[in-house]
C-alpha cells in the first residue's frame, strides 16, 4: 500500500491506500525513503520473509513480535538487514495492522498513479492479490541510511477507541437516536476489513418517516452508515458508494484509530461541528508534515 489511488472513485475505484497513513510514513521515513513509497500492510498475523539482498527496513504499527534470525527486535526503528536473515512476524498485540518498509521501497507496478493492493478489484501491488508463500518482493533503487533512527514516541492502540464524528449527512433520520450514537459505547464485531467496519451496540432507530435506504450516493472514508438492523457500519478505503442513511462521518484524524481496531474492542463517538474538524484535519496534515522532526537517531 502507498497513499492511496485518488481520482477514480467516479468509475468504481476507490481510493485504497494505507489504512494507518501515519505508522506508513514513518516506516518509510525510517528507511530513508518518501512517504508515497510503497509499504507491505501487514493484518492481525504476520509473513515469514528471506532478505535476498542487503536492505534497510523498519516495522510500525500494531506490535508483532518482530523478530531477526530468532531474535527479538524493536518496531520504529530502522534495522539493517542482509542476504540470507529471516524476518519473522508474530500475532498482533496492541493495534491489527503493521506496516513493512524497506530501502527504496517495494517495487510493483503503478496502476492509475498507485502501487495500492486493492484485492477485490485484482489491481495493484503483486498481481491485485494477497501475499502467497513463494512470492518475491523486489525493491526499488535508493540508498542505505547512514545511521540507525527511532520514532522516541509512538502511538498506543488501546481497546476502548474515542472517535470524533460530525453528525450526517442524513442524522435528519436519526433525530431521536442522535444521543445514543453520541454516548454509547459500540463493540468491534468479527466482520472487519478494508471495506468497513461493523458495529454492535445499542439499536440506531430511524425516525418513522425516514427510510431505511436511500438512492446510492458516493461514499467517503468515515462515514457511518446505519443498515435496516440499526447497527453502524464505519466505511473504510474500499468503498465508493453507498445506499444506507448516515449518520455520521469520523474525521480524518482519527481514522487511523479505528483502522488499529481489533475484534472485541469497543468505541465511542464524540460530536464535532464542521469547524472543528476542518482545524483537526489541518493538525494531522501537520503531524504528518513533522514526521521527520520527530526521529531521532541513536
């Protein structure tokens, strides 16, 4: 995955990309690389890999265990790599996803301006599917780093996630049942992936004039759509359109989290108006500017 592929939503491409554009940037600032290049997202179970060729890499995101040849290293960090060394990845135990990237990052070829898998559309990083046993990762040209850099400060993934969400564009269905979406707490169920994430908790009720579908609109990554069930849905990358009313959309600063969310965990939602998400939005687009500044090499 890179930062995903814009500008195709219209023929039924969505944006894909990242699902954590923050632990993907600062992988790949580790690894001396820009942060477009691409990374391998790694979810709830990590690969087996063989170092063919001398490499930096480095590893954020959800801990996993990571090891090198049998011996346990640390994420956010820039690790040296060479022929013949086994990376090794664990079961994810804080966050679900983690992402992999390495000097010059992974070299597959562009498709409508981006190397983003996108699986169900096979198109995308290696041949449009999922990683098998067998395959090989090539990368590309760029240069080894002159010294080992950390991230001093990484994120925490906890398992009670708060989520900050301007209501709409149809809360006018949800009028009654605005409140609960705003002050319950919601359950991460098993059905979860890059499409969306469904939700159990209390019962989101319509008003009863509102219908329980509406003619199919395009969808944005973070609205909450409400199925007839009146249970919410978080709409992930993969999505382009959407018939279900919706009752709110998380802000971009915060979709990260939910994208770190395992099964089990729960989630609230906060109400903020336009504004306020206009200023969150321009302190992650801030936070990913100052990645850089906040390595520090050792």
């Amino acid at each position: 995955q890179d930062m995903g592929r814009f500008g195709y939503q219209h023929m039924g491409v969505p944006v894909s990309g990242a699902l954590d554009p923050y632990a993907h940037t600062v992988a790949n600032l580790l690894v001396g690389n820009e942060p477009d290049c691409a990374t391998l997202e790694i979810t709830f179970m990590g690969p087996d890999l063989e170092v063919l060729d001398t490499a930096d890499v480095a590893v954020t995101g959800a801990a996993m265990g990571l090891t090198l040849n049998g011996q346990k290293v640390p994420q956010w960090t820039t690790l040296r790599v060479r022929k013949g060394d086994r990376v090794r990845f664990g079961q994810a135990a804080g966050g679900c996803r983690a992402y992999l990237a390495v000097t010059g990052g992974f070299d597959v070829p562009e498709v409508m301006g981006s190397r983003s898998t996108y699986v169900s559309g096979a198109i995308g990083g290696l041949s449009g599917r999922a990683l098998q046993a067998g395959d090989i990762l090539v990368r590309g040209s760029g240069r080894l780093v002159a010294g080992q850099r950390r991230l001093p400060r990484p994120p925490l993934y906890p398992s009670e996630i708060h989520l900050r969400a301007i209501p709409g564009p149809q809360d006018d269905c949800f009028a009654s049942s605005l409140n609960t979406f705003f002050s319950s707490l919601y359950t991460v169920t098993d059905k979860v992936n890059r499409m969306g994430y469904r939700l159990q908790g209390p019962v989101l009720d319509r008003e009863p004039d509102a219908p329980k579908s509406i003619i199919s609109e395009p969808s944005v990554h973070g609205n909450v759509q409400v199925p007839p069930d009146g249970q919410p849905i978080i709409l992930m990358v993969e999505q382009t359109i959407g018939g279900y009313t919706k009752i709110g959309t998380v802000v971009t600063a915060d979709l990260f989290r939910i994208a770190q969310a395992r099964p089990g965990d729960r989630v609230c939602f906060h109400s903020v108006s336009i504004e306020a998400a206009h200023e969150h939005y321009r302190e992650w687009r801030q936070l990913l500017r100052d990645a850089p500044d906040a390595l520090e090499s050792f």
